[in-house]
C-alpha cells in the first residue's frame, strides 16, 4: 500500500504516503492535505468508510498509523473550531 498514515480530525484529512511509492503515483510530495467540504452526516459516513478501506487487506501492507475523529472542524473564514 502507499499510504503509510492517514489522519482525519474533523474535515481535515491529512495522508502520508511512501518515497517508494510517488513516482508510480506522478507524485512529487509524499504529504497530502485536504478538506472534506460535505454535509455533516457525509463525513460522518466518509470517516466510517476510510476506516474500513484502510483496515483492509494483509497486515504488512496497511497503513502503520490511521487516526480517524470528529473533534477539529474548519469554521467560517478558514479559522479551525473544536
């Protein structure tokens, strides 16, 4: 698997990937962040999911750290709330 940490605090998602694997991926940055811009309850399902995907498959080959929580969203202006 690429990913070797996926954070998602709120809206924010946050993943890391492996040097190895950004050429095959036309990457040049290993570290990608976004917001997830969707009705509350979609995020909530999201989160739900990215838990599930990358729990999935052999040991050696998921994601050494996933942190998946609802406590950090982005609030009005781009300022961050808790």
């Amino acid at each position: 698997m690429a990913v070797c940490e996926a954070v998602l605090t709120g809206d924010a998602l946050r993943v890391s990937l492996r040097p190895e694997a950004l050429e095959d991926l036309r990457l040049s940055d290993g570290e990608i962040e976004a917001v997830i811009e969707a009705p509350a309850e979609d995020v909530v399902l999201f989160r739900e999911v990215l838990a599930q995907v990358l729990a999935y498959g052999r040991a050696d080959a998921v994601p050494t750290r996933v942190v998946v929580r609802a406590d950090r969203r982005i609030g009005p202006g781009g300022g961050r709330t808790v």
